[in-house]
C-alpha cells in the first residue's frame, strides 16, 4: 500500500482522501474503505471524485495505473534496491 503521507505530498490530497487513494491502490473497494473507516460509501465516493480531479484522471482503473505506476514506482524501487 503506497504511503499516505507520501500521496497526499505528490498529489496534494487531504489525509482523508489519500486514506482512499492508498486503499484503492492495494485494491480495496469503495465499500470496503467506507466501512474500515465507518462511513457511508457517498463519503468514499465523494473523496474518490476529489482524487480524480487532483491527479487528472477519470476512472478508478486510470487512477489505479497513476498511483502505481507514477513517482511511487521510483519509491519502491528505492526501497527493494536499498
């Protein structure tokens, strides 16, 4: 799961919706973020439109990509090799 603090950095999400982003990367459901978070699934919905807007995307499957494939994939990289 990308790092939270590191989403919300590169992307300029809330801690809210960069909990979201990271779940949705390490492939979680809308349902399954809202109800570890103890929201309505509206709430995810609404955060997830957000994270469209701020990393240019439109679908979760291009955000998916984005997020995992985009400056993370350097991060991880660093780590395996470190």
């Amino acid at each position: 799961q990308p790092p939270e603090e590191l989403l919300a950095a590169l992307y300029g999400l809330t801690p809210a919706e960069a909990r979201v982003a990271a779940s949705l990367a390490a492939g979680r459901t809308l349902k399954e973020i809202a109800e570890a978070a103890g929201t309505t699934r509206e709430a995810a919905r609404w955060h997830l439109k957000q994270i469209f807007q701020k990393t240019r995307t439109r679908r979760q499957a291009e955000l998916i990509k984005v997020l995992r494939g985009g400056p993370l994939a350097l991060v991880r990289w660093e780590d395996q090799a470190g």
